[in-house]
C-alpha cells in the first residue's frame, strides 16, 4: 500500500506512521527524519535545511524532493510506503504523483490527522523524542517515560527538538495552513483522502487508522504495543 499521513504537526503523524508501517511491513519515510539525519551527519544539505527548520519554515521544494526521490529509490519501497510529512506543498504533492505516475503506481490513500490547533502547542512542547530510535516518542504529561528523561524502551537520552519551542511552533502553524492545507484539498478533490481525529489513546487513533485502510478489526488484535 502507498500511504500518505498528513496532519498539523503534534497530531502524533510520527507516533502513528511508525506503528501503522510496522504493521503493514512497509517503510516508513519521514521527510523531517530524513532531514535530521543530514544534520547529524553535518552535510551541506542538513546545514541547508537546518536554516529553515529553525525557523519553523519548509526547506525549500527543489532540496525536499531530491531528499525524498533519493530515499524513494531504494528498493524497499516496492511494495508499497507510508509517507510522514511530504508532500508538504503543492508543487512537491504535484512531483509526487508525477514520480508514481511515471512507475504506474499511484497513491492509495491519504489519512489527515486531525487535531484542535489549539492543542498544538501542549502537544508539541511536552513532546519528548530518543537519540537512539526516532520512534520512540514521548510526552512529559500524556505518555511520560518511566525515568524523566530516559527511553522506556531502549534506555537512551531524551530530549527536546529545537523547533518545538513555542514561537517555532506557532510558525509551523501558519506555514501549515498556507502551504500543506492546500495538499489536503489538492487529494480530496481525487477522493482519496479519510480524516481520522487525533483525540485519545495512541491504540485509539491507530485502529482508527486501520479501520480507514480497511486493515482494522481482526488484523489490528495483538496490537498492544
Ligand atoms: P512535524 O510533523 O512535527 O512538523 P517533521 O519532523 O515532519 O515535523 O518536520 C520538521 C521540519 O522539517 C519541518 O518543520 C520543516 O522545516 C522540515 N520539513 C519536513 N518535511 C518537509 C517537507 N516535505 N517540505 C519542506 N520541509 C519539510
């Protein structure tokens, strides 16, 4: 299956992606992911985007696709991905179909996560993220570790994104209405797109997930996690 997740930021997109891809054995590919691995890795191209992340802006579509194309091609994608944070834009929504369109495939469907902006900010500034695996997430009031700052699941270091700072955030908002709202209208006008409210328990949203993909019920029992 080839999914796109979209949705403000904090609407748990990452916490969501990484569970549902796991269990549809599918890649999950995260733009912002891809991103901060250039930037740990000190690349021109991290040093580039870290400019606009910081600021709460999009890095720019021409270095956004070649990101994503370069991660599209390697071959576990074949069978399908989950896409987390891009396309982001309707020039990159418009490359991406073009690129599906050019190996005959194209999008299944699209889950907007949806969540009150007014609960964005508590979200984003209590979130929590591991050096060591990018999807152990956590949030200091709604899903604490058991150890202040240590992963539950891995032991490594907690610590806090620099662009989920309150004034970043509030940026992204706005970013996020003028720039990636317009790809949500640009994949409903196709029909593909099920909004699933954000509200509740991390299991919650995932069957709901589920349930839009027509995974749900049965194959979502042993999903404890
Ligand atoms: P969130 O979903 O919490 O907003 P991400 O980890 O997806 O965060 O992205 C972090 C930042 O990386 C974004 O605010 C933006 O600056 C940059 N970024 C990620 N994906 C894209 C994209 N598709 N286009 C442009 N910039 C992106």
């Amino acid at each position: 299956m080839r999914i796109l997740l979209i949705g403000l930021p904090g609407a748990g997109k990452g916490t969501q992606a990484g569970r549902l891809a796991a269990h549809l054995s599918i890649p999950h590919i995260s733009t912002g992911d891809l991103f901060r691995e250039h930037i740990d890795q000190g690349t021109e191209l991290g040093q580039n985007a870290h400019t606009h992340i910081q600021a709460g802006l999009l890095v720019p579509d021409e270095v956004t696709i070649g990101v994503f194309e370069e991660r599209l091609v390697r071959p576990d994608t074949e069978r399908g991905f989950l896409l987390d944070g891009f396309p982001r834009s309707l020039a990159q929504a418009h490359a991406l179909d073009g690129i599906l369109a050019g190996s005959g495939t194209r999008l299944d469907a699209v889950l907007d996560l949806e969540i009150p902006e007014g609960q964005v900010v508590r979200r984003i500034a209590g979130r929590r993220l591991c050096r060591q695996g990018r999807e152990h997430i956590f949030h200091i009031d709604f899903s604490p570790p058991e150890v202040a700052g240590v992963c539950d699941l891995c032991g490594g270091e907690l610590y806090q994104r620099e662009d989920d700072r309150e004034a970043t955030v509030r940026k992204r908002l706005e970013v996020y209405r003028s720039e990636t709202a317009p790809v949500v209208d640009h994949y409903q006008a196709q029909g593909l797109v099920t909004t699933i409210s954000a509200h509740g328990r991390v299991q919650e949203v995932l069957s709901r997930a589920l349930d839009a993909i027509g995974q749900g019920q049965t194959d979502a029992t042993g999903m404890s996690s």
